[in-house]
C-alpha cells in the first residue's frame, strides 16, 4: 500500500526574535503563510526504513528528518513495520523555506494515514517538534501567528490573494550559523518564560492582515535576519531589486534565508521577473495562492 502527501513550503510575512532561552533555544514572532510550492512525499509500507530522492544532495540516510519522523512514528505507536519514503524535490535548500520540515510533516501525516491514524494531530504536532521547530507548522499549514520556539500558534488572517515569485541563489545559508551571527551583533535578552503574546512591531503585521489592507501589510513586513544575510550573499538584495524593478508590490527575504519571495498582483509582471531572475543564472519560480 502507497500514499502520497504534498510538503508545502512556507514564507515567514515578518520574523523577529525577541529572547533567548538559557537552553540556547531562541523565543521567536512570526506570521508563517504557506505557499502552493511543494515537494511530494511517496511513502510505501516496508519492512524497513529507507529514503530516496529526487535531488542527489538531500541525505538519503538516518540524518535526513523524513527518515527521522519514521523513527518517531514507529516508536510511538509501537507498529513494528517500516516503510519506503521518496521525496520528489521543488523546494530550495537550505533557503528559509522550511523544505526539510516540510518533507518531515508529510512524511508523519503520511505515516499516519498509511497505517490507520493511530495518533491524533496534536501528538504529530508534539513528536514534529521533538524534530524541528518548523515541523509543528508544517503539520497543520496555513497562516498563523507563531510564538516561543515556534510551536505555539495562534490564528492570524490569511494574505489576499496574491502571485508569488519564489528566488533562490544557489549557495544556502546555515540557520544555526545566522542565529549565532544574530546573537552576537544584538545580544537578545534572557527570557525563559516568555508571554505568548506579539510585541508592537509584529501586531501591526497582524491588524493589517485583520484589515486587508494591502499597502499596510507591506510596510509592516519585516524580517530580522535579512541584513545580516545580504552581507553574506549579495544574490538577495540583487533578486529583490529585479523583482521591484518588474512590477513586485513588495519583496523580502523568507526565514532565515537565501530565499527571496515577490508579490504580485499581475501574473504577466510575475512571469517577466521570473525570466529576469533566471537569465541571472538564478533559480525562480511562480506560484499562485489560487492554486491553494
């Protein structure tokens, strides 16, 4: 027996941190909003536990965070069986996009439904947790307010509809290294019980959201990372002045980067940004929240 899962990508709409936690976890804002760019997750019942790709740089070993969810999976539910899991790869790596807890979210949901939905959602939630602190919210998709380490949400109103440009260099960035970067230029305090509540700077993205009004989303979007990944990989500030320079009503980097996404509301200005970005030698795509 075979099922397939979608692993969608998500851009962060602002990201800030606020705190960190004395275990080195980091106390985080965000709007997470998931976007119609996706890996497939093929999951066959086996005797064991294997992992094949589409894409020759993704692990294909007991390192890769599909292969872990099974672990996890079969641990908790204490099925003794395994299974074969092939991702077709479309999402970036290494790009901010959460493509590696994509693959891990539709690899759990996947296992769940292939042997009868043993576990509820909310044990997902908590067992991709235990993987990554993008897991949770790649279980459950959408767009919501993001708290603490990333596992506390909240409802947030989805963006208009809009057509994205999605961009990405071809060198990833190491979130662990930009957190250590970020630390040492801006110290964030120490703060181990924070309130699961948004400070100003991220409320204004959240009211504007609340309001639709567009102009007011894209100047209270932000991202903390991003000027410390620009010194880094100059390709970021260059995709998002071509997409400006194309008809982007607003451009920014996603996560913690290198993935830059454009917004659109004209398909033929998303399509010529596209070529733009791509005579660069640089990887683009066009995805529409239509297609959701």
């Amino acid at each position: 027996m075979t099922v397939t899962e979608k692993a969608f990508a998500k851009i962060n709409l602002c990201l800030d941190i606020v705190s960190r936690r004395a275990n080195g976890y980091h106390n985080l804002e965000s709007v997470m909003h998931t976007i119609p760019l996706f890996d497939t997750v093929t999951i066959t019942k086996s005797k064991e536990i294997s992992i094949t790709c589409s894409n020759p740089a993704v692990p294909a070993d007991s390192s890769n965070l599909a292969y872990k969810a099974a672990v996890k999976f079969f641990e908790k539910t204490k099925i003794k069986d395994g299974a074969s899991i092939h991702i077709e790869k479309r999402i970036p790596m290494a790009a901010g996009m959460a493509g590696g807890s994509a693959d891990c979210a539709a690899t759990l949901r996947g296992l769940n439904r292939l042997y009868g939905f043993p576990l509820e959602n909310r044990e997902l939630e908590e067992l991709g947790g235990s993987l990554g602190a993008d897991v949770p919210f790649c279980i459950r998709c959408g767009t919501f307010g993001v708290t603490g380490i990333g596992h506390d949400f909240f409802p947030v109103s989805a963006p208009p509809k809009f057509i994205y440009v999605i961009a990405c260099g071809s060198e990833g960035i190491s979130t662990p290294a930009m957190y250590k970067e970020y630390d040492e230029r801006y110290n964030p305090p120490l703060c181990d019980e924070p309130k699961n509540l948004f400070t100003q700077k991220s409320e204004n993205l959240r009211i504007a959201l609340e309001k639709g009004e567009k102009e007011e989303i894209f100047s209270s979007m932000f991202n903390c990372f991003e000027e410390i990944a620009e010194e880094q990989r100059p390709e970021i500030k260059k995709i998002k002045s071509i997409m400006m320079e194309n008809g982007a009503a607003f451009s920014m980097m996603s996560g913690s980067g290198p993935s830059v996404f454009g917004i659109f509301e004209d398909a033929e200005k998303a399509y010529a940004s596209k070529n733009a970005i791509e005579n660069e030698g640089i990887f683009a795509t066009v995805v529409s929240s239509n297609n959701e």
